[in-house]
C-alpha cells in the first residue's frame, strides 16, 4: 500500500514539475525574444497601440526564436512525462471519456475538429517590397481560400505598396497552401479603408475552399479559431473567444469611415493579417485584420458579413462603393432618451430611432434640410433604430432620392428627401 502511495505522488510531482518548467521558459522566451515588428497605425490617438499583424521581414535582418531551454537541454522532462495509461488509473469514479454532447457543448475534440475543417483553405501570401525595382524584402500575411476557382480573401495591407497606401498592387503574389502547394496570385482588386482584398490563384484541379458562417450570430463569449501564418509559421491555430460583437473604429481612435469590428482574445501577430476568424463549425466568422501592440488578447477582425459585401462589391466593380449624407449620429436607447428629456424638456417623445448631432456644410443632408437635435424615426419606409440599419438600406444607392421621417423639439414630424452622394474621404 504504501509502494502504492509513493508512486502515485510521484507521478503527481512530475506532473507539476512539467507544468512549472513549461510555465517558466514561456516566460524566458517572452523576455528573451528579438522578434521584429512593423506597426500600421490608422489614428495618432492610437499610434503606439494599434498594429496590423503582418510580418515585413527586410534582409539581412533575422528574427530569432529561442526553443532551446535555458536550463540546458531540450525538453529534460519528457522522458518523465505522464502516460495516458497512467492518466486513466487516476480518473475518479463516475468520469466516462465521452467524446459526445449536446449542442453548444465544447468536446474535447471541437476545436480540432474545426482546425481540420478550415485548415486545408488557409494559404500563406507573400509579397515582394521594393524602392525604384530594389528588393528590400518581403511582406508576409494568410489568406483564406473562399471558391474553389481559386478566389483568396485576405487583408488589403497584406497585398498594397506601404508607401502611402494608396496605390495597389497589380503585381504577383505568392501563395502556398497549407498542403505545401505553390501558386502565383494575382491581386484582383482591393478596399483600403475597409483593408479586405481579394487575390486569385489559377490550378488544374479544384482547390480546398472554406465554408462561410454569419457574424451576426456571434455572441460575446462563443468560442472562435484564429488561423494564418503568424511570424511565417504555416499552419498556426490559436483559441479564444469573442470579446465584444461590434467594437466601433471610433472606440479605437480610427477615423474615416464608421466600422464595427469582432474583438477576440486569440493570439495573433504580424503574419495573421487576412487569416480567418473560425467558429466551432469551422466556418469563417471574420477576416483577422489588427490587435493592439503589447497587449495580450486584444485582436480585431472584420465580420465576414461585411467582408462578404465588399468582396461582392470589388469583383463587381473593382471599387465599393459607399453612400455618403453628411451626418454625424448617435444611436438611441431608452436610458438615453431618458438622460436627453430630463436635460431637455423639449426633446421629442420617441421610444426609438437615430439622434443627429452634427450637419456637414455644403453636404447632402445640408441641402435636404436635416438639423441638428433631429431624431430620424423612418428612413426609406422602414421604422429605424440605428444607424447601422441606415446604412444597410442605403446600401450603394447613389442619386436616388430617399425619403426621411425626422421627429423635431416639441414633437414637431418633418419630411425630408435626401439624395446620396459618393463618399470622397479626401475632402
């Protein structure tokens, strides 16, 4: 019995004795590490924070990794690992290995299953970066297979030129699969303010492709994949979970165009730009676009809803296009509603709809009569609540006259009929 004793302690030991070492050189190797990085700020408010995970190795410039233990040796524990047989004597009583459960359950193998799932479509892409033809190096990000034709979506700074961000590459890309495939990509067009590009790559057989999810499903708390190629390591997987569903760009100092973004707590760095997001189902969810630099578990990726949209606009067009009014507005609650009537004892009585705080000069709500302190109720027809729903009903309308339902001080309805124009983010 006591033999008994001594050897399951023993194991026991040697357990924690791995889980303290591993614990320990993770935390050398962070300290130790010499890793490059490039940061993409978008805002100054946020120039030092906010990052694009992708990785642009110049040359002559080596990024080491350290494996190796600073004990002496490598991996001195493995021999004294413990076995799966041994594991098993010490399940308690009642505890059954059942792989089964219910829906919304996470079994053992459910992020592995998604990995399988996803995996074959994820590629590596790398982009040649030079001055006047001069090779200086090479920009490395992921992307994810979405047709079998070949159709690659990916992250639009992943595939640019850096110097300015303005003009697009029509050059070569190249794309390797997760099954050590080689392709030359064409990037067939790209959306800077939204940073989604799409790349095509040709082959004699059909290529593996990823299965579409819908973000808007997600909840705050389900569990998701990233996946890519983070510091050109093919075929990386990390797990975490959704943070929040609709991180605004204004939260995070990105001006320009108004964007919602899936905050996850994965770990993501330079290379994971235009990997995909992946749910339990292993089906893409987001588009891995930034995180924030020297923060742990802060990522951002743009919901494959709006992905699929501007992809869908960029084959169609070669541009998106973007309904422009000239407002600048807030959504409504009914504890903002409240706040504003006790400050206000004119505001007007609404359970719901879109507040209009500022009017642009010279713009077309300008010329269509919209004021400030304007609550829109009814826009195109449809009762309204957000200015998300605006957005979606105009859609890419241009020069089509859109009817607007505003409710003024003193509960006073007005009917206002506004024309969109395209956006022009260098006004």
């Amino acid at each position: 019995m006591l033999r008994l004793l001594v050897s399951r302690t023993s194991r026991r030991c040697v357990g924690i004795g791995v889980i303290a070492f591993i614990a320990a050189s993770d935390s050398l190797d962070d300290n130790n590490s010499s890793l490059s990085r490039t940061p993409i700020s978008h805002s100054p408010l946020l120039h030092q924070f906010l990052f694009h995970p992708s990785d642009f190795v110049l040359q002559g410039i080596a990024s080491s990794l350290l494996f190796s233990n600073p004990i002496g040796g490598l991996f001195p524990f493995a021999d004294a690992a413990v076995s799966s047989d041994n594991l098993k004597k010490e399940e308690p009583q009642g505890v059954k290995n059942n792989d089964k459960c219910g829906p919304g359950c996470l079994g053992r193998n459910a992020i592995a299953n998604a990995a399988a799932a996803a995996g074959p479509s994820v590629v590596n892409i790398s982009v040649s970066r030079g001055i006047h033809g001069l090779i200086l190096g090479k920009s490395m990000g992921s992307g994810t297979i979405i047709d079998s034709d070949g159709t690659i979506l990916t992250c639009a700074h992943v595939v640019v030129d850096f110097e300015g961000m303005k003009s697009i590459s029509k050059g070569k890309v190249d794309v390797t699969l997760q099954d050590g495939r080689e392709f030359e990509g064409t990037v067939v067009s790209a959306d800077i303010h939204s940073d989604i590009a799409v790349v095509k790559i040709k082959s004699k057989t059909p290529l593996p492709s990823a299965k579409l999810g819908s973000s808007s499903k997600l909840r705050p708390g389900d569990w998701v994949l990233a996946m890519g190629c983070p510091l050109s390591l093919q075929n990386t997987v990390t797990a975490g979970i959704v943070s929040c569903v609709d991180r605004k760009s204004s939260d995070l100092g990105i001006g320009g165009i108004r964007q919602e973004f899936l905050q996850t707590d994965c770990a993501v760095n330079e290379g994971n730009s235009g990997g995909p997001l992946v749910n339990l189902d292993g089906e893409v969810v987001g588009i891995n676009i930034l995180k924030v630099l020297n923060a742990d578990g802060v990522s951002f990726a743009v919901p494959i809803d709006v992905a699929v949209k501007i992809m869908d606009n960029l084959l169609k067009r070669g541009r998106v296009i973007r309904p422009w009014l000239g407002l600048k507005m807030l959504d409504l609650n009914s504890m903002v509603i409240t706040q504003l009537k006790e400050r206000d004892s004119s505001f007007p009585n609404v359970v719901r709809g879109v507040l209009i705080l500022m009017v642009t000069p010279g713009s077309p709500a300008e010329q269509a009569g919209f004021q400030p302190g304007d609550v829109v109720t009814e826009f195109d027809g449809r009762p309204i609540s957000s200015i998300k729903e605006i957005i979606e009903i105009m859609g890419d309308k241009l020069g089509m006259p859109i009817k607007v339902i505003v409710n003024r001080a003193h509960n006073k309805l007005a009917t206002l009929i506004v024309v969109p124009e395209e956006a022009n983010y260098d006004r």
